[in-house]
C-alpha cells in the first residue's frame, strides 16, 4: 500500500531525526569519553607513583562509572523533534523551508489546494533526497582522541615495572605490603606454628596466613587482623605447661634416680633434660630387670620410691608411674615393674615431645608479637597520614629484616628439617643433629643437636642489634693516644642503629601506659607546681 | 505533473518576467529597483523612490505605466500645489437649459499609475491628501466619497539632498508606503548601456505587456501563497526587533531607534516573501525570501532618535544587523 504524502515527509523526517541524534550522540559521548577517559589515565599514571588498593580501585571506577553512565544516559535521553529535522534537512539540501512549511502544514492541517501542493512538493522531494549521503555517519575527531585515551590507559596496564598493577587483569596493590621484616616474622611463626601442630593437630597457622591474606586483599582492617593474631597468639599460649616447676620437679626426680647404680644414667639424662635419653634408659632399665640381684633392686626400688615422691604440677603422671614401679619392685611383681617403666619412659617421651611443642609455640608467639608490634606502628603512622616516613620505614625495615633473617638463618633451616621429619619432633636428645643442626650458634631457635646442649625453653635470647661507630678526636694526632683520649673516644661512639628492634616482654597495652608522655617538657615544673600549691596543708608541712 | 497551481505560478514568473524585460529595455542597472517596483505594484502597496536628481526615477515610472495597460498621471509635487490640484474638485457648470450645477473634475489622482514627483516638496496638507487616497483607496471631495480605480499604485519620488524648502514625509504617512527603494548611482557598464541606447538616433519602445486584470489576477496569486508559522513567526520577531524596548531589540536597535516598525512592516515583509516564493518558483515563503525584502519593507519604518540621527546613522545598517542576529524558528 503506497504511502501518502504525509507518511513520506513523516518517515523521512524521523530518519533524519535518528540519523541526527545518532551522529549528535556519537560526537557528545566520543568528546565526553575523551574528556572521561583522562580520568582513568590520570589515575593509571598516578597509580604507577603510589599504587591505588582493588577497593580504592573500585571505588574510583565505580564513581566514574556512574558519573560518565549520567552523562551518557543524559546525552542519549534527549530525544531531537521533527520539526527540527525538517529545519535541518531544508538546510541540508537548501530547499528554502519547504519541509519546515510542510512539517508545520502536517501538524496544523489546513484545507488549502497551495498547502495541499506544498506538502505534495515536499514529499517529492523527500523522495528524490539521498538521505544518507546528506547525513552521513560522522566520525568526530574526539573519536580518535578517545581511541587514544583507551590506547594509553592499555599501555600504561602494561607498563613493565615491577611496581605496575595491570588493572586489566584485576590486579591491585594489596591493601598491606609487608616489610621484609614483617614476611621474615611472619613465615618464621608460620613454620614454628606448623611444626608445633604436627604434634598436637591444630590449624593455627593456617589461620594465621588467612589472616594476613586477607589483611593484605583490604578484606579486613589492620586493627581486625591485630585482633585476631592476638586471639592466635592468646591460643597458642592457652594449656601452657609451668616449665619452671616442671625443670625444677625433673631436676629432684634425676638427683633422687641417680642414687641407685641402674638409674644413674637415666638420671643424668633427665638431669640435662634429655628427657628422650631419659626414657631410653628406663626401657633398658626394664628389660634388664632379671639380672639384677636383690640388693640392686631394692636400691631401684627405693631410687623410684624417692622419686615419685617428687610430684609437682604436670609431673604428676610420671611421679605415679615411678611409683607403680617402686611398689611393683616391692611386691616383687617383676612384669608388673617392667610395665610401670615402661609409662615412665612413655611419660617422659610424651613429657619432652609437649616440652619442645611449647617451645616452639612460644618462639611462634614472639615471632606473632613482634609482626603485632609492626603493624601497630604502621597502622599509627598511617593514621597520622605519613606515607613518606611509612615508605623509609618499610626501606628500613627491610634493611633490618635481612639482619633478622641473616641471624636467624640457622634456626630456620632446621625449622625445615624439623617440618621434612613429617609428624616427628625436631630433634630428640642424644640423636646426632645435621651438619646445619651441628652449626646453629645456639640463637635459641630449635634445641639443639648437640646432646650436651641445654635445651633453650625461654626462647632466643634477646640482642641489641647496636653498630658503634668510631669517632675522631681533636688533638690524638699531636699529643699521641693517652689512656684518658682513648676512654673519651669510647664515649663519645654513638650506634648508627636505633633499638627499636630490642625485644620487650612487655604487652602492648603495657607498653602504651608506660610510653604515654603527653605533658610537654617545658610545662612539666609549672604541674608540679600547681599539684604542690594545691595540697592540703598538713601534706605540704610534711 | 504539473497542477492548476503549478501552471498558475508558471503564469505568475511569465508575466512577471514579461513585465520586468520590457522595463529593462529603457531601465538599465536598476533590476533591483524594478524588481522593488513591480512586487510593490503586485502587493497593493506603494513605492517611495529615493535618490539624487537624474537617476532615471521618474523615467521608470512612466516606462512602468507604459509597460502595463493602465492609466498614467504624473503629478509634479511643489510648495503651492494644492490638494485639490490632486483629487479634483468641484466646479460650477451649465447646463443647455442654462442652469448651474456642480460638477467634480477629477484630479490626477485618478489613475491606476499615480507618480509623485518630489512628494517632499508640497505642504504637509497637500501630502496629506495624496497619502489618504493611498491608504484609503478613495477621495473625499465635499460629501462625496470616491473610488478609485484599481489598481491603485503611487510611485512617490523624493530627492535626499536638496532638502531646504522641502516638507519631509511624517513618519506615519512614511508608513503607508510598501516599499523605500533607494536609487543609486549606475554602474559604469550600466551607463555605457544607458548612453548607447538614448544618444542614437531611434530610441527603445516598449509594448504594453500587462493588462490590468491579469495584474489583479497576479495579486490574488501572492495572496494565496501559504506561509508556515515558524516562517511567519521570524518576520514578526524581525519587525519586533526594531523597536528599542523589545526583548528581540539588539544592540543599535536600543542605541539609535526611537521607534520601530509599525505592523505594516511585518505585512509588508510577508506579502513581499510570497511574491519572492512565487518568483523563485515556491509555492511557500521560506525565511529567505522574508529576509530579502526586509531592507526595502522596514528601512522607511524606522524612527531614528536622536543619537543616531546626529551620527547620520543609516537604518539599513540597524536592519541588517537585525537579520543576522535574529534566529531562525524551526
């Protein structure tokens, strides 16, 4: 069915409205793109000089997203009328207003043979008019700044510096960078926490390593992760043994065991708490239990009596054992005795394996403590907004932390071996230790091979990690070094290091009371003062 | 396929053509000028030639009766011409019984072409009676009313110069002109044509090309002509746009203008477009053609204060400046 006049103008005129608004639309989102994209380059650019967290990202991505969608949406929502077509396509093709008075004619209809003939002449026209090659789809130059805009925003992703996160492929900075100091500690408590739990099966340092993972993506704030390793830290602590009373109970067993000739040695051993020796001694004690003559075994007898007599806190099972054995020895229940040795020597082994488990909780505890105390500052100077003093302190720290690690070296690598041992405590008394065993300078990490070593229950023992510096004085050259000069140079040397890293003892909490220091200097006497004019009379005759 | 209208706008450029080429024969150099004339004539409006002695004003309006089929008068305007030398009057006569009566002889005025020579030259009174049977298309003489015949075209010629001795037009008789043509001095190949055809021997005839019907008949065509309201709308904007308190006034327009165009303007400015739609072979006025006749429909109908007439500003110069600045409206 033909169209009619009407139709012809109408239609053409909504094509030239489309066609219009196309182009109109393209130019406004390419120039606004153009102008948009700047935004995320800027930002790209600033990322490469301080790398943006994925929730900094987001957030900023997020804004621009929603910013350049209202504009677009805006652009896109405003729709073009036909009577502006018509004004535009009689300019277009200079045909004089015929489609505006057409236009104009269709929407006030009028019952006219001129108006009749006009509308008849635009709609020839409107048939004759190449619509396309008088709108052509435009491609505005912002379009090519754009596309270059996009272009750079790719390549500045993939900038090769070790520094550059490729937003592309969801990369961010993490929301914590640990120092290596900080990664020292915390792989150090990781792998004393895992050989801890192969002994008693619990999953703490995998909740440590979620921890800071997710400490590190931004999932969690650095005072949530502070509390959650002072929840690690406060378990690993829960069921600790009285190690004091414990060395001090073993130490009365051994001297009360070595009385009798066959329980000398298990004695000694225990004595240098070589508890796995100890109860090596006790088993070939038990087996030998036949040749013994009487006399001996009344000696044992009363060696193991004495002995159990000796219990304390956590020794009690072993105290009891030792008993069952006397009493056993006593009633001359020879199977019975051999039996009763043989808890002993169970509860010594079972003694030492909790022992060396605890010591190894407490070093991961430190270890914790000591990435706590890090992070705390940190999170103290990120609140006072100075990044600049952060980034030389995480230089610093890093410089510190290969010390750490240079010292700790040792301990590590046994901690490794300990780990390769699958289930099995890290070292036994009386066993031979690995050449790096053979080697470790005793900084406390792990016990040590050496059988005659002393185990180190208190942990590494604290250094200050102090580098004195030799300074010149005045006059050495001509007067010639006098014992007085030289005294004087010894006091004047001044460490190039601070002491920050000296290990306290002392919680956080306790550190913050005694650190508090909030009374300037100058006003401290004028305090004094006025505490001293304010005091009753009778403390101020005092 | 060509309509009844089609062939009526053919009709329409052919005469129009016709007319304008026989003009030309003795006119050279003023197709503007004629073009102003003969669309004045077609718009039932009247024309104010202005322009310095010897500019062939007068010879155009003479060529221009001799051209259409109507009647010529041709009225010398001067200090001591009287009204009643241009609309008649009434005269004592005798009849064969030898009784007196009155009688009205009728004044040149009553002509289809009526030239004004030097209209600025006679009494206000004088002028007043020649530009009331303009408006009014009749003359009164005692109680009598009389028609005139149409069509009725004034062509009023004034010099701008000599102006000692001279009454100018009030602006309100200024108004009810169509259009203010200015005559301007001919180019030099225009005078090179002027002189080859006057200074030998035998002289250019020109034939009667347009009767007075197909004029009135051509008027009705104009008539006819639609105009859209955007289109429309932009001439009201450009005749509002002369008065110095309106919103459309620009800059000159609110420094020299005392006063703007009367409503005259804006018609004129549409009639004007219709009969340039017709002679560009439109059968709608377009902007365009509104804005090519502006400068002839308003400059007359602007009232200069009194600034711009100590800085001898032109009102041409107020007009276009009008033109461009005033958007079109879609």
């Amino acid at each position: 069915m033909p169209m009619s006049d009407r139709e012809i103008i109408i239609r053409s005129l909504e094509r030239v409205e489309r066609r219009i608004r196309a182009n109109r639309l393209f130019c406004e989102l390419s120039f606004g793109l153009s102008l948009f994209l700047a935004i995320p380059v800027a930002l790209k650019l600033w990322d490469l000089v301080s790398p943006f967290t994925a929730r900094g990202i987001s957030f900023l991505i997020a804004i621009w997203l929603v910013a350049f969608a209202a504009y677009a949406g805006r652009r896109m929502v405003r729709k073009g009328r036909l009577a502006d077509a018509a004004t535009s396509i009689d300019k277009q093709a200079g045909l004089y207003d015929e489609f505006k008075t057409a236009y104009w004619f269709i929407d006030n209809p009028r019952s006219s043979e001129w108006v009749d003939a006009v509308i008849r002449r635009a709609a020839a026209d409107a048939q004759r008019l190449d619509l396309d090659r008088l709108y052509p789809k435009v491609f505005p130059r912002t379009s090519y700044i754009a596309a270059v805009m996009i272009l750079a925003f790719v390549a500045l992703n993939f900038v090769p510096l070790p520094w550059n996160h490729n937003w592309l492929n969801l990369e961010a900075a993490p929301a914590l960078i640990l120092t290596e100091r900080e990664q020292s500690l915390l792989d150090q408590a990781k792998d004393l926490m895992a050989q801890a739990e192969l002994m008693q099966q619990s999953d703490l340092a995998q909740q440590v390593e979620q921890i800071m993972k997710q400490l590190q993506e931004g999932k969690i704030s650095p005072s949530q992760a502070l509390q959650q390793l002072q929840n690690i830290r406060n378990m690993l602590e829960e069921g600790n043994l009285d190690m004091g009373s414990i060395n001090d109970g073993l130490e009365e067993i051994a001297k009360d065991l070595q009385q009798s000739e066959d329980l000398k040695e298990a004695g000694q051993a225990m004595l240098e708490k070589q508890l796995w020796q100890a109860a090596e001694e006790m088993r070939k004690l038990a087996e030998q239990m036949g040749l013994n003559t009487p006399d001996d075994m009344r000696q044992i007898q009363d060696s193991l009596q004495q002995a159990s007599e000796n219990s304390r806190p956590g020794l009690e099972q072993l105290a009891k054992d030792l008993k069952d054995a006397a009493e056993d020895l006593r009633s001359q229940d020879r199977e019975g005795a051999q039996q009763s040795l043989e808890n002993a020597a169970k509860e010594l082994e079972s003694l030492a394996q909790k022992m060396a488990g605890q010591n190894l909780k407490n070093q991961a505890s430190q270890r914790l403590q000591s990435l706590e105390e890090s992070l705390r500052q940190r999170q103290q100077k990120g609140r006072d907004g100075q990044q600049q003093d952060f980034d030389d302190e995480a230089q610093r720290d890093a410089q510190e932390g290969e010390e750490l690690e240079d010292q700790d070296g040792p301990g590590r690598s046994t901690s490794a071996t300990g780990k390769a041992q699958q289930g099995q405590p890290a070292q036994q008394p009386g066993q031979p230790g690995t050449a790096e065993q053979a080697n470790n300078d005793g900084s406390g990490q792990m016990p040590s091979g050496n059988p005659n070593a002393p185990m180190n229950i208190h942990g590494a023992p604290t250094k200050l990690d102090v580098q004195l510096e030799q300074e010149t004085l005045t006059g050495m050259h001509e007067q010639g070094t006098k014992p007085e000069a030289i005294e004087e140079a010894s006091k004047q040397e001044r460490s190039k290091l601070d002491y920050r890293n000296v290990r306290s003892e002392l919680s956080p909490a306790q550190k913050d009371l005694l650190n508090q220091d909030r009374i300037p200097w100058e006003y401290r006497p004028l305090i004094k003062q006025y505490f001293q004019a304010i005091r009753p009379a009778s403390k101020q005759e005092k | 396929m060509s309509t009844a209208i089609d062939r009526q706008v053919e009709t329409f450029q052919e005469q129009f053509k016709r007319a304008k080429e026989e003009v030309s024969k003795i006119i050279v150099g003023y197709e503007e000028i004629i073009d102003g004339v003969l669309m004045s004539l077609l718009a039932n409006g009247h024309v104010l030639l202005e322009g310095v002695p010897g500019l062939g004003k007068t010879k155009l309006v003479s060529t221009m009766s001799d051209v259409m089929h109507l009647r010529f008068s041709r009225i010398q305007f001067t200090p001591d011409l009287m009204p009643a030398d241009i609309t008649g009057t009434n005269v004592v006569q005798e009849n064969a019984m030898g009784e007196k009566f009155l009688e009205f002889q009728h004044g040149p005025i009553f002509s289809n072409i009526v030239l004004a020579d030097e209209v600025n030259r006679a009494t206000p009174k004088t002028q007043s009676a020649l530009l009331e049977a303009m408006e009014e298309k009749s003359v009164t003489v005692g109680k009598q009313t009389y028609r005139l015949d149409s069509p009725f075209f004034v062509l009023a010629t004034q010099n701008p110069l000599e102006m000692e001795g001279t009454y100018p037009l009030p602006e309100a008789q200024l108004d009810r002109f169509f259009m203010k043509l200015k005559v301007g001095y001919p180019t030099v190949e225009s005078l090179h044509t002027i002189l080859n055809r006057t200074t030998k021997v035998q002289e250019p005839a020109v034939g009667r090309v347009l009767e007075q019907s197909e004029i009135l008949e051509m008027r009705k065509t104009v008539r006819a002509v639609p105009i859209a309201r955007p289109v429309q709308d932009y001439a009201i904007r450009i005749t509002l746009a002369t008065h110095p308190k309106a919103p459309y006034a620009y800059p000159l327009t609110m420094k020299y203008v005392r006063y703007g165009s009367s409503p005259r303007g804006a018609q004129a400015l549409v009639i004007g477009g219709k009969i340039r739609a017709l002679l560009s072979s439109r059968l709608h006025v377009s902007c365009e053609d509104v804005r090519s006749v502006a400068l002839g429909a308003l400059r007359h109908r602007i009232l200069l204060n009194f600034e711009g007439e100590a800085e001898r500003v032109d009102t041409d110069t107020i007009i276009r400046e009008i033109l461009e600045k005033t958007p079109e409206a879609s």
